[in-house]
C-alpha cells in the first residue's frame, strides 16, 4: 500500500496549510488536491516532484521508500 497519501497529509499539516492551498500551488482543482490525499486518485510524477521540492523532501520519502525526509 502506498504512503503517499499519509504523508501529502502529514506534510501539509505540518506546515498549516489548507488543502486549497496546495491545490493552488500545484494549479489543480480542490477536489483533484483532496483525491490525493484520500487516496482516491493517483498523482502524477511532476506533481509529486513539484510537491517534493515545496516541502524539501525527497521523492523517495513521499511515496514511503524512506523515512528519512
């Protein structure tokens, strides 16, 4: 099962952000952010290094390969 989802929650969380402002960020819809974090709907390789650089962590960390940010 992937991370990935757990930690764009964790992640945004961490930082005080809203949903609708990552969803700006990345230039998608709300709904389209919030299907991410559910787990609902897969992202696609440059959102996740989009979203990888904005929180400084690394591509493996998102999606779970490593705990190490």
């Amino acid at each position: 099962m992937t991370k990935i989802p757990e930690r764009l929650k964790e992640l945004r969380l961490d930082k005080g952000l809203k949903q609708t402002e990552l969803a700006n960020l990345l230039g998608i819809k709300e709904v389209s952010y919030q299907r991410f974090e559910y787990g609902s709907s897969g992202i696609k390789l440059d959102k996740l290094i989009q979203l990888a650089d904005f929180y400084n962590v690394s591509l493996d960390y998102l999606v779970g390969r490593t705990d190490k940010k």
